[in-house]
C-alpha cells in the first residue's frame, strides 16, 4: 500500500511542482544559455572577420613592426651588435607522479620523479619494458631508466645549447627543482658536458620549491648576472626551438621599445599518436593561428603561453615580476605588462617543437589547470584592470569582455551547460522550446568557425564536437572552482607526457599481450553518469519528443561512456 501510494503521489508532486517552478526556471536557463551562445558565436566571428582581414591585406608583424635581421658580419661591433639574452629551462616534478601511477619518461617530456620512493615506482613500471626485452631486473632495469631520462634532457638542454646566437651573449639557465639525487646528477652532469663545449650554462636549484614555476622563474632572476641581460626566453623542457629561434625574435624586441614579449607557435610532434592527440590539435590549433593572431593584430595583446616565448627583462621587473597567486603565471605576468602599456607580437611562422598529452588522466589535469587558472585570475585582477590609468577602455573591454569572460568563462560554462544539461532537460518539459537558430545554426556555425585552424582535420570534426563536450564538464566544474576560489584551486599538476617510450613498448606488444589495466583503474564515475543521463534523455525523446533531439544525445552519450570506460587516449598498461 505504502510503495502504491509513493508511486501515485510522486507524479502529482511533479505535476504541482512542473508549472510554477520547473517551467519558468528553465525557461530561463535556455534564455541565458541562447545570450551566451550568441555572444560566443560574435565572438568567433569577430575573430574570423579579423583573420580574413589579415589574411587579405597582408597584416603580418614584419609589416607592422621593424624587423631587420642583426649584423652579423659587422667587424667592429662583432659579437656585441647582439643583445645579451637569458634563456630559462624550468623542469618540475610534481603531486602526479607522487600521488598517482608512474607514466613512462620521454624524450620530449618534463622530468617528474620527485623522491627515491618515486624513482622506485618508476623502475616498477618500466619493469614490463625489461621482461619484454630480456633485461636483468636490477642493473640493466636502472640503466635503461637512466638512459631515458638522459635522452630527455639531451633533446630539451641540446636544443636550447644548440640556438644561433654568440656564445659570450647567451646565458642557459637550467631551474631543476628535482628531490631525486640522481635525477639532480643526471642534469648537472648534461649541463657540465655542454659548459665544457663552451656554452654559458648554469645549473640552479633551490632549496624550497615555493610557488611552482613561477616560484622558480623568478629565483632565477635574482641571480647577478642576470642584469647583464636584455631578454629573457622560456622554454619548458619538452619544447625544442629551432637553432634561429632568436635570430628571428629578437629583432622585433631590439627596434621596437614599446614591445615586451614574442610569442612563438607551438608544432606538435606527436598530434598523430591518437584521436584525443589530434582533437587537442585541432583546438590549440584554433587558439594560436585565429585567437593569438587576432589578438595581436588587433590590440597588440594576448596571454603569454608559459613557454616558446621571449620577453623584454625590463618589461618583466616593471610589470612586478613572476608571482605565484594562481595556476597561469605566464596570464598573471601578460596581464599585467600590458596594464603598464606594454605591447605584445605573435609570430604564427615561428614554431617550437612540442608534444600532446595523451593519457587522459593528464589531459585531464592539463585542462583543469588551464580553466581554473584564468577564471581565479579573472576574479582577482577585475578591479585592477577597471581601475587602471595606463591604457585606452577599449583594451580594458577588450581584456575584460572578449579576452576573459567569452573565452576563458563563458565558453567552458554554455558548452557543457546547455548541451549536456539544458537541451536534455527541455525533453521532459514540452513546455519549453528551443529555437531551432538556437541549437543548431548557432552551435554549427561555432563549430565551423573552430575549424579553420586546422583544415587537415576538418573531416574529424565530429567527433571533436562530441569530446569537446565531454572535455566542458571538467572546465566548467574547473572554472567554477576558480571563480569561487574553492577547493584545488591552486593544485599544480605537472602535465605527463609519454613520447618515444610508448614507442618503445609498441614494438613489444607480444610481450605485454596478458598485461590489462584493470577496468576499474580506469573507470570514471562522473561521465559514466553524464553519460546515462544522456542515453535515457534520448530514448525518452524517441518514444515521446517531436524534435529529434535523440539522434544528437544518443552520439554525446556514446562519447561519455567511452571516456568514462577510459578507452580515449594512450592506455598505459599497470604492473
């Protein structure tokens, strides 16, 4: 009687409750959802009626700013017609490795081992790697560990050694903020081979690791002989310039006074290792060749991407120097340079080698760190921005409106709020429409201006559409965290990256047949349970909706639950 009467009262209660509560509040979340979706989408096509105006009338930094290559054959000046430039290696080991199961090293990635208990695990997990191919345990285990992280400072170290510049006017720095002994010896002793080929190398630790690298960028600066230096260069130890870097930077610093920073693009050298690898292609593609370079036509203004960058020392001290108060030092430091009136270049013809996570687990944390980041910085420099003196209101508009709140809040929260919440929830309340422009000529035409950075991928675009979209519930949950100020948000993951190890093991795939990540180790919950929300929000819309919206919500949750099962990205296999 009891289980009759509570399934009775339950659909009155719905009914008493849908018409003066449920029907205005959704009504109005769809209202605010459409504003957003409009003001994105004028947001993008701004930005393409900008590239295209670029793009036609040849608006190229070498046309808007002096350029002029230094002398190089010039027999008085000699070496001195060349600044003298600082270049900081920052390399991190992090709560990711600590905390959670040891991915490979690589050749293009940061070194994350950050105790002996650590090295320990490491030494575990390559464990497989030696049974594949016949390696003692304890000795020939150690020395292939060794040889791998040898390779990643050989290929980051080298190639910053390797930069055209004169000898006596370049300055390495490597900021090693390793616990591990032998991690330390192991990068001391790379920058001792490459001080004795004559590069001017300094090898720097500290003896806290206060504020991540932020923290050691700016210990870096306080050294004496950084003051003889004009310019500063960053480039986090998984990125590669080419040896005429600066060569083709600098000049843009040396004749013009009013520029602070260069921003190079980064080229990704393992986009094709997976699916996930190329749909952060095709994002970060969009983020650099449209938003960098309309920013930089348009206001001379962008976020510093933390690395493949040079800036003026000058600019940097004026601006307050690095500091450690959110995630997104490299934003923090640009925001407030350009207060001071300084002026940013990009340059999308000059790329830096670099590569893609991709495991999820630390893309995940990737994408949480860059959506927390800005949004706590947002919350913490509004006032200071409205309140600045130094700079025109269009370009406290333009770093207010269009640089934070469309890209760095407003994107992360529509997406996954009306398309994962909203669009499915108007299902069950016919009462409430969704305009045709609304979800579907809007959201297509957003997704086509997003595709233009990267035309190699346009048939992918589908299927970027739906990771996309998976991807917006932990940024929005991340942006939130960091408007709020609440929880992780000033949790500093390091971002793993798995490079030619993996390649390395997939020649030995008949030695790791038997070797599963347990499903459990993979599981995650919450889009597992976006995910059969999605899927009964459309069979519910198949056997009673007019608007089709299920043939959109059965795709999204197929997306959901292949994330949530963990088969997206490179599967690492656990000992």
């Amino acid at each position: 009687m009891d289980a009759a009467a509570g399934a009775v009262a339950l659909p009155e209660a719905w009914s008493q409750v849908r018409a003066p509560v449920i029907v205005p509040l959704l009504r109005l979340a769809v209202a605010v959802c459409l504003t957003m979706s409009v003001l994105l989408f004028l947001e993008r096509l701004y930005m393409g009626v900008v590239i295209a105006g670029v793009r036609l009338f040849r608006f190229r930094p070498d046309r808007r700013y002096r350029c002029e290559p230094l002398p190089e054959d010039d027999p008085e000046l000699g070496s001195a017609a060349f600044p003298s430039v600082l270049v900081q290696i920052p390399m991190f080991n992090e709560r990711e490795v600590r905390t959670a199961a040891y991915v490979y090293p690589s050749p293009f990635s940061t070194p994350h081992c950050a105790s002996s208990a650590c090295f320990a695990s490491a030494i575990a997990a390559l464990g497989l790697v030696a049974a594949a191919e016949g390696l003692q345990w304890r000795s020939d285990l150690i020395r292939l560990v060794r040889r791998w992280w040898l390779q990643v400072y050989q290929l980051s170290i080298g190639a910053v050694c390797g930069l055209s510049w004169p000898s006596d006017r370049l300055v390495v720095q490597v900021l090693d903020d390793s616990t591990d002994e032998v991690i330390k010896e192991m990068v001391r002793a790379e920058c001792e081979r490459w001080a004795r080929k004559g590069v001017n190398i300094t090898y720097q630790i500290r003896d806290d690791r206060k504020g991540y690298k932020a923290g050691a960028l700016k210990a870096g600066m306080k050294h004496a002989y950084v003051r003889q230096c004009e310019y500063v260069a960053v480039f986090d130890a998984d990125f590669q310039p080419d040896p005429d870097f600066l060569k083709r930077t600098i000049p843009y610093l040396v004749h013009n006074p009013q520029i602070a920073l260069v921003q190079a693009r980064w080229r990704f050298v393992n986009a094709d290792e997976c699916l996930m690898t190329r749909m952060q292609e095709m994002s970060l593609d969009y983020h650099f060749t449209v938003e960098q370079e309309a920013s930089s036509s348009v206001c001379a203004f962008f976020g510093f991407n933390g690395t493949a960058g040079v800036w003026r020392i000058s600019a940097v001290n004026e601006a307050g120097g690095w500091k450690d108060r959110t995630t997104v030092e490299d934003m923090d430091l640009a925001i407030r340079a350009s207060l001071k009136g300084w002026k940013f270049v990009y340059l999308g013809d000059v790329q830096v080698k670099s590569e893609l996570p991709s495991t999820f687990k630390a893309f995940r944390f990737q994408q949480h760190r860059w959506s927390c980041g800005p949004a706590n910085l947002f919350r913490k420099m509004l006032m200071e921005i409205v309140t600045n003196k130094k700079v025109t209101i269009w370009k406290k508009i333009h770093v207010i409106y269009n640089f934070f709140l469309i890209r760095k809040i407003i994107a992360h929260i529509i997406t996954f709020t009306f398309y994962c919440l909203v669009i499915p929830a108007t299902i069950f309340v016919p009462e409430v429409r969704i305009p045709k422009w609304g979800c579907v000529y809007i959201p297509s035409a957003i997704t086509l201006l997003n595709s233009v950075g990267t035309p190699r991928s346009f048939h992918l675009l589908f299927f970027w559409v739906a990771f996309e979209n998976v991807m917006s519930l932990h940024r929005t949950k991340a942006t939130l965290i960091g408007l709020l100020e609440a929880g992780r948000v000033n949790e500093w993951v390091v971002t793993t990256k798995l490079g030619s190890a993996m390649k390395m093991k997939s020649s030995n795939k008949a030695g790791f047949k038997k070797q599963f990540m347990r499903i459990w180790e993979r599981l995650h919950i919450t889009e597992l349970g976006v995910g059969v929300f999605l899927f009964s929000c459309g069979w519910y819309d198949l056997a009673y909706g007019k608007d089709h919206f299920f043939i959109y919500l059965f795709f999204q949750s197929i997306a959901f639950f292949i994330v949530g099962l963990g088969y997206v990205g490179t599967i690492v296999p656990q000992s």
